[in-house]
C-alpha cells in the first residue's frame, strides 16, 4: 500500500525535525508531507534546510484547511491511506505500522490512535480529559457509536475517506465532527491503542477562555453533521 503520513505545521520550529525523523526512522515505509500553514516562525526555513517534503500554504488556513490540503495532496497522487500526525512531537510515529495493518486486516475506513484504551503515557490535564469525555458521550448519542479518543490528531484513513475529506472538511477543531460526519455515513471507525507525549516546545492553541468556545462550537458543530442531508 502506499501510505502518506499529513504533519499540518504552525509555528512548530521546536520539534518539527524531531518529528520527521522519527517517522523517518520508526515508520519507513510511510511518505510524508509538512503542510506548513503560513508559520511566522522557522518551520518552513527548517523544512527547506533538511530537505523535508513540504507544502507551504500562501494564506493561513487554520488546523481543518491546513490538514485538507493534505488530504487533496495524498488523494490527487494516488495514496492508498493518509494520517493526521500533528506536528508537535506528541505522536509516536512507531503505531502507524500497527494502525495501517488494523485498516487492512479489518476492512477498516478510519482508524484513530487512542491514548485512553490501555491509558498509559500522557493523558493530558483533568480539564481536557473532563472535555474529551464529553464528546465521547455526544458521539455516543448522536452515532451510537463509542470513540475513546474523539480529539486525537493521530488517524489513518483510507482513499474512500480521503475522497469525502477532500470535498469537504471541517475548519476549526474538526476531529471530533469529522468523526461524527463518517460515522453517520455508516462508514467503518475503529480504534487502536497508542502511547502520546507531552508537548515539549510551544503551547497548545485552546487555552481555559478559548476552551469554553471551542466546547460549544463544536457541540453545535456535530449536531449538526449528523442530521445535515
């Protein structure tokens, strides 16, 4: 199969080479591509110095445009699967191989690495796994379906999603309703355990007052996705 690994980047000069060459090292057998969302620091001048393959957004698009662009790059080049891998270190690139085989062995559409099945590494604060476990309860309501993980920037899918995500995908924060959209497709979401890290350098972009809009927004978000025609 040929595999695209997606790293959107936004100002992630900290940890963008350590995350590159550890999916260069642990994951061989995957491509990637740093989608560099109009960075204001020095995430494009160090793609450009280690020779990293890289689309460089001429507007900031945001997490959701940002990620889309590389769905629409792995779509249009002929890959069979893409991941979502946030550029910021706290993924481990050494679980793709793990969830490509899940998608194949399974007959899976997506799957999403899930720090909260065997609950070991980093779990995030309180507050944020106090809000994880909200949206895995509207899921829960509005699909029936249970996701552990409904935030996690760690997921594979394959080219039938690919497809969907090219034509439309959410903007802001999407994980959580772009998991809501497929799922009311009927389409096949499983999940695998995966070890995270603490983010080293820079800082999250949900902060406690950006945390209360993002809660709502997506809430009103999911709803909607599941009952638009």
């Amino acid at each position: 199969m040929k595999n695209l690994v997606i790293i959107p980047a936004y100002n992630e000069e900290g940890s963008i080479v350590r995350t590159v060459e550890d999916l260069k090292e642990n994951a061989p057998g995957f491509d990637y591509v740093v989608v560099n969302d109009c960075s204001t620091d020095n995430t494009l001048e160090l793609c450009r110095k280690h020779g990293f393959s890289y689309l460089n957004l001429p507007v900031n698009l945001g997490i959701g445009g940002a990620v889309q662009a590389g769905y629409r790059y792995g779509f249009y080049h002929g890959y069979d699967t893409a991941t979502q891998f946030d550029g910021d270190g706290q993924h481990d690139a050494k679980y793709l191989a793990r969830m490509a085989m899940t998608l194949e062995s399974e007959n899976a559409d997506m799957v999403i690495g899930s720090r909260f099945i065997e609950k070991e590494g980093f779990q995030s604060s309180s507050v944020r796994r106090a809000g994880i476990k909200y949206f895995t309860g509207l899921i829960h309501l509005l699909t029936h379906k249970t996701i552990t993980d409904p935030t996690s920037g760690m997921r594979m899918c394959n080219r039938k999603i690919m497809a969907e995500f090219t034509v439309d995908y959410p903007r802001d924060y999407p994980e959580p309703e772009s998991v809501v959209t497929i799922l009311k497709k009927k389409y096949k979401v499983l999940e695998v355990p995966v070890i995270m890290r603490e983010r080293k350098e820079g800082k999250s972009s949900i902060n406690l007052k950006a945390g209360f809009y993002y809660m709502i927004k997506v809430s009103l978000a999911m709803i909607i996705a599941r009952f638009k025609r």
